[in-house]
C-alpha cells in the first residue's frame, strides 16, 4: 500500500505478482498527484514484480516529463537490481 505524505509515498507491506497491478495504480495516481519519491523503507517481502513496478513508474514519469526518485530500498532489493542488471534504472 502506498501512503503519501508531503508528496513523498511511503510504500508499506508486501509487493509480489499478486497484488502487483495494485500498487501500479496506486503509484500511477500517486505521479499524477505530483509524487515524486518513494520511499521503500517500509516495504515488506517482495519479488521481482517490486523491481518491473520501479522501472514501470519510472517510465510513466519520464512520459510525462518527471523524474522520480525512489530512497531507501532494502540491500536485497538493491542486490536483486544488480542481478538483473537494472541499478541504474532504480
């Protein structure tokens, strides 16, 4: 779940295939409301489906003429971006 807060969206719990598609809505409403960070620190499990969530916000943002900027992602996240070779996307 995505909470905003003094445009900056503070994503809580999990994100895995399963519930996926919510947080994209969620975080695509959230860009529309001039969201330009997100903040992981709160993030629960998640799999792979967290990194194609990154990356997918980050190209609507860049569609739209925006930057975003994603902070505080836990080291196995960060660690499965190396694997996939995405780190500087994120």
């Amino acid at each position: 779940m995505l909470l905003v807060e003094g445009g900056v969206a503070r994503c809580e719990g999990e994100l895995n295939l399963a519930n996926a598609s919510q947080w994209l809505v969620q975080g695509e409403a959230a860009l529309k409301d001039g969201v330009t960070v997100f903040d992981l620190a709160e993030i629960g499990q998640f799999d792979s489906s967290a990194l194609s969530l990154m990356l997918s916000l980050r190209r609507r943002a860049q569609a739209a003429g925006s930057a975003i900027e994603f902070h505080n992602a836990p080291e196995s996240l960060a660690s499965l971006a190396e694997l996939y070779g995405v780190t500087d996307q994120i």
